[in-house]
C-alpha cells in the first residue's frame, strides 16, 4: 500500500515531458515492493477490428539479473491469446508459475527466463486499457497473494489513467504549438504582404501620374506599359494572399512551370524604378557573365 501511495504521488507531479522518466521510477516502486526482477506496463490499440498491444515501459532490477530477452514489443490478444477475453476478464489477470502455464501463454515476450508472472488488466473509464506485468525469475512455485494483486491493481491503473491525461496534454500542447506557429506565419506573411503591395501601387500611382503630365505619346505608352506590368505584379500578389486559404484547407498545388527569368528581373526593375527614381537612385542590371558561366 505505501509503495502504490508513492506511486500516486509521484504520477500526480509529473511534469509535461518527464513522464516516462516518472513512469519507470513508478514501476520500480512496485517491482522492489513485490521483490520481483521485471515491471512493466503494455498499452492496448485497435487496428481493422482487431486488439494489439504495444511495450510502453519496463523496469529491470539489474542486482537480480543483468538481462531478459524481450523480442516482439508488438503482440495481437487474438493470435496469441485467443481466449483473453476470458483470461483478462473472468479471472482478472495472470497469476501463476511458470510451470502451470498455458501453451500458448508460454509464447508471451520477454517470458522465457520467468519463473512466475503476474498479469493484471488495466481499466480506463470502463475500457480495457492494457495491463501491468511482474515478472520472477527465481521462485518456480510463487503465486502472488489477493492483496498483492489487488494493490496492484489499483496502482496499475493509476497508471493507466496518468499515461492517458499525459497523451492529452502532449496533444494539447501540440495543438497550441500548431496554433501558434499558425498564428506567426499569418502575421509575417500579411506583414511582409503589406511592403510588397505598397511597391506596384506606387509604380501604378507614380506611371499615372508621368502619364498625365506627358503629351509625349511615347512617353505615355511607356508609362501605360509599367503601368501594365505592375498592376499584374499586384494581381499576383493578391492571388497569393488568397492562396493561405487553400494552404489550410491543404488543397494548395505547386505546379512547375518553366519561366523567364530575364523577364522577371525587369519587370521588378520596372516597378520599383519610379520610387528609386524619386530618391536620386538608379538600378542597373547585367546577365551577361550570369549566362556565359555553366552552372
């Protein structure tokens, strides 16, 4: 009792992060109660109508023996119990030698160095959970006692409820973590959306107004052209910002297309000339040496 007292202790301060650390230390409170070699804890999960079980975590006393063959950490009650609803549920549990063992119960992981073994199912909210195992590999003839098996019980589901709240809080803490990430790149990409808008309206803003002061008619259609050029800049734009609905509904497609580059360059050049214009500034560009080497 007082060593499933501390295991309850110790589950209820475990941090986010350390449970396993928790759970290991709380299997080896109960193992060394019991004076047994192995502790361990297997968790159940259903795949095409059928039940597995998966080896959460074990304790091993190192001063009684230095190391137990475990093989599969992945079973189905189906193939090898095919009566465990009447094992785990009727007789509530595994508590017997070795030697008075089922066939095929003899087949479990991590079995063949054991001399007695203690199988317990674990509940959660009404559901078979998965089950807390001991494991004795020096007496032949232990049968664990009622009390034993009924602390233990109760201390097996401890922890099966802790490993549930804490797979809850991970998921928790992944969903604000996603929310969160969410929430950061929405900002920045508006953020950097709102400079990058700003550039072709001011072309689109700066060419109208050349325009409208020019009687050059060449003048004039060199303008309308940036002019041109810039509003589908914007265009573009626009079409990306709209594009984060589709990233989140995962219904966005990267197509590869094949493009000119030079053409690209100038079209940026065009746009943002007329602020550069405004400051003194001039921007020259040269492909010639980018062409010429082999890349």
């Amino acid at each position: 009792l007082q060593a499933a007292n501390e295991v309850a202790a110790r589950l209820m301060e475990s941090q986010a992060g350390q449970f396993m650390q928790t759970l290991e230390a709380a299997l080896r409170v109960l193992g060394q109660s019991l004076g047994v070699d192995k502790a361990y804890v297997w968790q159940n999960w259903e795949e095409d109508g059928r039940l597995y079980a998966s080896h959460l975590c074990e304790w091993l006393d190192e001063t009684r023996v230095s190391y137990l063959e475990y093989g599969e950490r992945t079973l189905c009650y189906d193939d090898l119990l095919p009566n465990w609803r009447e094992i785990l549920g009727e007789a509530g549990g595994i508590n017997t030698p070795m030697a008075e063992m089922g066939g095929m119960l003899r087949e479990f992981p991590g079995l063949a160095d054991v001399q007695s073994v203690l199988l317990v199912p674990l509940l959660v909210q009404g559901e078979f959970w998965g089950f807390l195992g001991f494991d004795d590999c020096h007496n032949d003839d232990r049968v664990f006692t009622s009390g034993e098996e009924s602390v233990m019980r109760s201390a097996g589901n401890l922890i099966a409820a802790a490993a549930l709240r804490n797979d809850l809080t991970e998921n928790l803490m992944a969903a604000k973590e996603a929310a969160l990430a969410g929430s950061r790149a929405k900002s920045d990409f508006l953020s950097r959306m709102s400079h990058e808008i700003r550039t072709p309206l001011n072309a689109i803003i700066g060419m109208s107004a050349i325009a409208h002061k020019s009687d050059d008619m060449a003048r004039m259609r060199y303008c309308l052209e940036k002019v041109d050029t810039a509003s589908r800049q914007l265009l573009d734009l626009i079409n990306d910002i709209l594009d984060m609905s589709k990233i989140e509904a995962n219904k966005l497609e990267i197509s590869a297309n094949a493009f000119d580059f030079e053409r690209m360059v100038q079209n940026i050049v065009h746009v943002v000339n007329v602020k550069m214009e405004e400051k003194g500034l001039e921007l020259n560009f040269d492909f010639r040496d980018l062409f010429d080497r082999k890349v």
